[in-house]
C-alpha cells in the first residue's frame, strides 16, 4: 500500500523535544531512529521512507509574551508589527515581560530538519538511512542576577551596588551541524510472545557551527549603569562560526568547520497478541506484522562529538580581572568577533589573544538516556510514555532539555490522533496535540503557543511528509481467471 505523510517540525521561540506523534507510534517506521533505534525491528512497514520533515522546540523560565497581546499566526505574516511596552528598567521597549523570582534559569531551542530517509525491514532485520540538519542551543543555569543584566543591560538599577558571587558552573553552549546516518536493528530472541530486539546508529557528523561557555566562577560588581567590574573570573569559552569575524558577512568559503561521529543505542522488549512465526520471507511485502499488548525500549542518544578547527579558538581564563567604564559608549565597536575577543583579553589580562589557548577544539553532542513505554489499550486505543534525562560530561558539551511525556493515543492505517502531557524539566507541565492522516503528521508538543488563553513561554511545532508500504500488502499481477496458492 502506499502512503504519504507529515512528521517532526520547527518552532521559533525551526527540534521538537520529544516529536511524540512521530517517534512512538506503531506507524513511526523509519523516525523511529529518532528516539530509539531499536524500535524499528517491529514496524508495521517493510519499507519507510521519508521525504521531508522538520521540528523545533523553545522554551525558557525567564521571559514570556503576554496572552492577550499576542497571536502566535502573527509571527507568520510578513512585515508583522507586535506590541512593544516600555522598559521596566532603563529607557527603549520590550517585547515580553520577565519573571521576578530568584531560581536558576534556562533556555533550549532545539531544531531538526529531516532530510530524504529510508528504511527497509528484511525478516529480523531492519536497515535504515537517514539524514538531518539539526541545531541545539541551552543556557543553562542562569544566576538571576545575570539574566537580569542580559535583558536590561547594566540598566537593572535593583542590582546595582551589589556584589555578586557565583561559585557554580554557569554554562551556555550552541551547536550546529549536519548528520548522515545508517541505522541496524535486529531482532535477536523470540520467546512465544516476548520479543527482544537491539538497535545501532552510526553517524558521520558535519559540523557548522558551534560555541561554548563555562565559566567555574565570577566575581562582579555594578555600580551603576555605565561601570563594570570583574572582580574575578575562570572558565573557558571557544567558538566556531561561517562568518567573516571582521565584517560579520557569510563566510564564502566552506560550511565545514568540522568533522565528527555520533552512535546510538538501543534495546526493546516487545510482549506480543499472540504467538511468533520463525518463517522467513523471499518477498519484503508477505512479511507480517506482529501486534503488541506493550512495549518496553531503553536508549542511549547522541554520544559522539565534532571537532571543529576551522576558523576556531578557545579561550582559558583564570583568576582573572578587568574593568568595563561607560559601557555604552562600547557598543558602536562590538559590532564584530575579533573586536570583542580581542578588548575582552586585554581588559582581563593585558594584551589581545593572551587568554587564547588553541585555535580547535571539541564539542560533544547531547547525550541523553531515554526510556519508552508503550500500551495498547483496546482496539485502537494506546498509551505511550517516555522519559528523557541529559548526560553532562565534558564543560564543551551542548545539553538538551530533560522531562517526562504521556500520550494517550488513537491510531489506525488512515488516521491518528494523540495529547501528549509534557512535564518538562520535571517542573513545567505543557499539553500538544498532532494529527496524522496516512502518513501526513503534524503536530505541536505544546498547544498552548498558538493559543491566547496563557502567556507564552515557548513553542513547538512538528511536521513530516513520507511514502510507505506496509506488511503483509503485495500487489498482484496474475490474470483476474487465474488462481495461485494465495
């Protein structure tokens, strides 16, 4: 049978974070990869392949815009004018509005844009090929005080003449790059119902863009709105950009700034509506799909890191000093990287690139280990879940956002629908809701971005188009007076 269809998409505020109406259901097939690899070894089709898709996902504890003065549509319309207030602080407009309470905060953005993919299953086995442009972006445990005086400027007159001191790792980081992959899946024991199956990922990663800051301890002091003091800092920072760092144009030159490689991992444990069948198929279409009362998946996402060592460098402070005076006056000059890099050392040790320690480094991808539950109900009702935590391990790393998702579904050949329930960063709840038609999805992990009834402090948006056939649907070509064994 053919099918089209829609999967994972972009949002601003273009990858989802967790792309639920793609990546668990039944129909999933070759997106599976996307959260467990293994995951395919049971697919309704025998072969998959995707055509486009895309996915985004932001979301902070910091900022929000009001709901009653916007309509997240009007983001779409070109030349969009949006409602501006007055600066709380200082002087000029602003867009959203912040929150006033003293707990760390974060921002992520993730984006993935699917390109052309296949997967094809062969009795146990199932191969796949995928490819992707994806970016992901997190600062990560903010201090207060800093968020403040990154939105206001030095004009956050509460905080001034005040000394703060930040002892824990303060980390942002952003990564960009291309990935070429080719997936296994295998289905190695079947125990009357219970089938056990184990995925691999191996990656090619192309990167394009990347930066990192992490900084082990400030010391700072404001004292009024012109003056910076830099009592002491140490930490490090790199970066790695397609541009002209002198006159910020688009680098002309290549889009690789680096190579690297990414695996992922996983296991499944599948508990069968009846019996297996050891038969082996001569033709991928007579292969027969086997229904579950649940299914359990575990897995290890995005271990893998890029080198960059294109137009890069890294910086390495310690215990170092300086001191910013009028800081207003600076902004006409910090129009460029090597102006920045280069006032930023001598301010803080003396003479430019003195902090400069090589010109490559490593990013590391956002590993995450995950975990997937799957429940059929009752004819074509289920109930997924699935839970995600980030492993941080190295101070170059970009970190992905970590929660917990339940999706009541209902799903059948022609049409789907689910709610996922998102509790992100184990704090946050946010309800989504997608649509598949065949195999035509889209969807959002967080429906209240395109409405007015809350404020918003994020958006999510998923699509994908894709052509599949499914198992057990062989075309005939015999005379319509013939008659064969089947």
């Amino acid at each position: 049978m053919l099918c089209l269809g829609l999967g994972p998409g972009p949002a601003k505020l273009v990858v989802s974070q967790h792309m639920s109406g793609l990546s668990m259901s039944s129909y999933a097939g070759v997106n599976n990869v996307v959260t467990n690899p293994a995951l395919m070894s049971n697919s309704r089709y025998y072969v998959d392949v995707n055509i486009v898709g895309a996915a985004s996902f932001f979301h902070n504890n910091y900022a929000y815009f009001a709901g009653n003065e916007y309509n997240i549509f009007t983001f779409l319309k070109p030349r969009a004018t949006f409602p501006l207030h007055d600066k709380e602080y200082g002087t000029g407009e602003r867009a959203a509005y912040t929150i006033d309470n003293k707990k760390l905060k974060h921002v992520y953005f993730q984006g993935r844009l699917l390109g052309p993919s296949v997967m094809v299953a062969v009795n146990n086995h199932s191969f796949a090929f995928q490819s992707s442009i994806r970016t992901v972006s997190a600062f990560k445990d903010i201090p207060y005080d800093m968020a403040n005086y990154f939105y206001y400027s030095l004009d956050y007159s509460p905080q001034h003449g005040i000394e703060y001191e930040h002892r824990d790792p303060v980390k942002s980081a952003s990564l960009s790059w291309s990935e070429l992959g080719l997936s296994w899946a295998y289905m190695f024991a079947k125990y009357n119902r219970a089938h056990w199956s184990v995925g691999i990922s191996a990656k090619m990663l192309i990167g394009h863009a990347a930066y990192y800051v992490y900084l082990d301890h400030l010391d700072y002091y404001v004292p009024n709105d012109d003056d910076l003091y830099v009592r002491d800092v140490t930490g490090e920072t790199a970066y790695s950009f397609p541009i002209d760092y002198e006159t910020n144009a688009l680098d002309n030159g290549s889009l690789m700034k680096g190579m690297g490689m990414g695996l992922d991992f996983g296991l499944s444990y599948i508990h069968t509506e009846r019996g297996h069948s050891n038969a082996r198929y001569r033709s991928l279409c007579r292969q027969q799909y086997y229904g579950y009362k649940y299914r359990v998946g575990i897995s290890l996402m995005d271990f893998g890191w890029i080198r960059y060592h294109n137009d890069a460098r890294k910086y390495v402070f310690e215990n170092n000093e300086g001191v910013w005076y009028q800081v207003d006056t600076l902004k006409p000059y910090y129009n460029n990287l090597n102006y920045i890099s280069d006032d930023i050392n001598t301010r803080l040790c003396g003479v430019p690139d003195c902090a400069l320690e090589s010109r490559d480094f490593m990013m590391y991808l956002p590993l995450s280990l995950g975990m997937q539950f799957d429940y059929h109900y009752m004819d074509n009702w289920y109930v997924s879940g699935s839970f995600r935590v980030p492993i941080a391990y190295a101070r170059s790393q970009v970190r992905s956002s970590q929660g917990i998702m339940i999706v009541p579904r209902m799903e059948s050949e022609t049409f789907e629908f689910g709610l996922p329930f998102t509790l992100h960063e184990f704090q946050q709840p946010i309800i989504g809701a997608y649509m598949r038609f065949y195999n035509i999805t889209i969807g959002t992990d967080n429906i209240a971005g395109f409405l007015n009834s809350t404020h918003h402090y994020g958006f999510d948006l998923y699509f994908s188009l894709k052509i599949s056939f499914l198992k057990g649907r062989c075309k005939r070509n015999t005379s319509r007076f013939c008659m064969d064994d089947f």
